[in-house]
C-alpha cells in the first residue's frame, strides 16, 4: 500500500509541476467553448509543434508508475462516476472515439469515499491559503478502460500496453488561489510544447516517455477551480488527437 500511496502522490505531484511548467496557472477564463464545437481547434503551426515532439533525452530517475500493480491501484478505492460528477460539480468527461471502441470508465480516488468530505472551493470565493497548501489537493482519477481491461485484474503495464488512458482532477489547496500571471515563459524544449483551448487557456503537452503523452491545464469551470491532466499511452499526436475529440472536458 505504502508503494501504490507513493506512485499515486508522485502522479498528483507530476501533474501540478507539468501544468506549473505550461503556465496554464496563468488566467484561466472559465469562458464557454460553445455547445457543439470542440473545445480544441489547431492551427496549422500548432500541429506542427506537436508532431516535432520527440521523447526526453537520457534515462530517467525510475518510473513512478512502475510501482502500481494493476488499474486498480491508478484508480484508489472505486467510486460511482455519478458521485464523482456530482461532488465536482460538472459532468463526468468522456471521449467518443474511445466508447466506439468498447472503452469503458472508472472512477477512484486515492483517498476513497473520503474525498466526498472535502468540498470543492469557490473560484470567486475562494478560502484563505493554508499553511500547507499542499495538504490540502484533492483529487480524483477517471480512468478509460480498453476492452477486456479490469481494475484488478489486469496489470498496470498491461492496460497501458493496450492503450489506457486516465484523467486526474485536482482540487483545492493553493490550486484554489487565484491564478498568478507567469513572470517568465517556459523553458524551451525538445519534449515539450503549449497549445491553447478555444476559450483561450493554455495546455501544456510533454512527450513523458517513448509511447506516452501527458497533456495539463488549469480550468475553471462551475465556479471551480481544476488542475486537469490525461496521460495517454501514444505519442503526442495522437494524445492531442484524443484531447480534441473530448466531450464536457472542463477547460
């Protein structure tokens, strides 16, 4: 248990640095993308930036991932999504060319039915910071399941072999906070670029390792505040692909 609470704790962490790194921290405008209309439109240029993606140079530190089981230990301690839908306050995302191919959905949280204790705060009225901003992230993970894939039944290498996808929603702590504008841009690099969604705030992409994509923003959505990540298992053109087919993505 003590390994699958590390993985997961290095997986939120990842995500609030990947979105840090993007400035999608920046000024989030919660404005509608339209009914109707995908969320993620590409310019010629941006598509271009995304295929010019290539994996990180060198060998990493270990895998965080490395250390879960199965789905299930991704996922935590099962939820209805229909409580996770409820207790977020926005409809549970789902991605039509998944469910075409017989991809189902389930959701979790590290912290189980514990998480539902823990309301999500105002963005207009948001609470004081914490001494320990940190302590105070919640979140929960929505995983895309391909066929014949089960929480614990399946390995985690395997799932992700065949094409897994998850998405985790944080909230809370210092991701409550208003935004701060970025005092600089991001680095340059070979692995990582910044689109943009249709209402104008900004996604980070980041080629993770070879086969695997990782892609966060910052959302504000029915007066909340999110940080959102989905890590596919391909490349960066077909994770930016999947994330513009999304349906009811907070973005």
């Amino acid at each position: 248990m003590g390994g699958r609470a590390r993985a997961v704790g290095r997986l939120v962490g990842l995500t609030v640095v990947l979105c840090a790194l993007s400035g999608c921290g920046g000024s989030p405008t919660g404005a509608p993308s339209g009914a109707g209309r995908p969320s993620l439109v590409l310019t010629p240029s941006q598509e271009a930036a995304v295929a010019a993606l290539t994996p990180p140079e060198g060998a990493r530190r270990g895998d965080p991932l490395g250390l879960l089981g199965t789905v299930g230990d991704l996922v935590g301690s099962a939820l209805a999504c229909d409580e996770v839908a409820e207790h977020l306050d926005i409809p549970i995302p789902s991605f039509p060319t998944l469910t075409a191919r017989g991809f189902t959905i389930a959701c979790g949280s590290p912290e189980g039915a514990g998480v539902f204790a823990h309301p999500v705060p105002s963005a207009t009225n948001p609470p004081a910071p914490s001494a320990d901003p940190a302590a105070d992230v919640r979140g929960v993970i929505i995983a895309y399941l391909p066929p014949g894939v089960d929480l614990d039944g399946t390995p985690f290498h395997e799932a992700r072999r065949q094409g897994l996808v998850w998405m985790t929603i944080l909230y809370g702590g210092d991701i409550a906070q208003p935004a701060t504008p970025a005092t600089s841009a991001p680095s340059s690099s070979s692995d990582f670029t910044t689109l943009q969604w249709r209402n104008g705030n900004v996604l980070g992409v980041q080629y993770m390792d070879p086969g695997d994509t990782r892609v966060a923003w910052r959302s504000t959505a029915a007066d909340h505040v999110f940080s959102v990540s989905v890590d596919t298992s391909g490349d960066p053109v077909a994770g930016v692909t999947l994330l513009a087919d999304g349906v009811d993505l907070p973005t």
